[in-house]
C-alpha cells in the first residue's frame, strides 16, 4: 500500500473528506470494518476538538502510510499546544472499544507542530515476520 500525503484546512466539510479517506485508506490495507469505522469517528471526534480548541484556520497534514506493517495515520497541525486526545476531551467509551480493538493514539507536541497519531493492528502478518517463521520452521 503507497504512502498518502495530503494537506487541508479544518472546516467541518474537510472532517468529513479527511474521515472519509482514512477509511478508504484503512479498507484497502484489509483492517476489519469495524476497526476502520471507529477509526474514522474517533479521527473526526479529534479533528472537530482541534477545530473547536483553536481559534483561526487551521492547517492539517494528514499522512496514511504503513510502518512494519501496521497502518499509521500521522495528523500534524501548526500553533500553540493543543491536545485533542487529552483527559478532558476524551471519550471513555470510545477509548474502550479502539484499545479493545487494537487501536493505540498518541499525540505530541514540538518545535510548533502538533503530532496526532493513529497506530492500527496489523491485517495480515508482515513478509518479514512470515520470512523469520519459514526460516525456523525449515531449520527443524
């Protein structure tokens, strides 16, 4: 799967497009429905935070990428520290049904830039686990 970078600014219209292409991205790569749903919502929920917590446009790099064969969403969005993912802001619920179904998000905060990332399960196993398992299984 090729690595997706686009950029937007925050507008309900954009969360809506920007939730809409994760999901699309995250159907392709196999994960099970119900993890690229939710993921989408809880990727709204943050953006519609982040929307409503700063004030002015702004500006969101969005990048869909696969790292050791996990897919990862990487939100970055310039200005003052704001943290969607805080206690505050968050959801219990929703925190509950993505860590139950694998789903870990972690945000950041340097030199300016806000880091909001999303790290999904594996949808198959990766060619280099599967190589290191052919590899043990044939020196039995």
């Amino acid at each position: 799967m090729r690595k997706i970078e686009k950029t937007y600014e925050i507008t309900p219209g954009s969360i809506d497009e920007i939730s809409r292409e994760v999901r699309e991205y995250l159907a392709g790569s196999g994960i099970g429905s119900e993890v690229y749903l939710r993921t989408g919502f809880a990727i709204e929920e943050a953006l519609i935070s982040v929307m409503e917590g700063l004030e002015g446009p702004v500006s969101l790099s969005v990048t869909m990428t696969k790292r050791l064969g996990k897919p990862v969403i990487l939100m970055e969005y310039e200005g003052d520290r704001f943290d969607p993912t805080s206690a505050r802001r968050r959801d219990e619920l929703t925190d509950l049904v993505l860590g139950h179904l694998g789903v870990t998000i972690t945000w950041s905060y340097k030199f300016g830039s806000n880091r909001l990332t999303f790290k999904l399960p594996n949808s198959k196993p990766a060619s280099e686990i599967v190589l290191v398992g052919a590899i043990v299984l044939a020196a039995l």
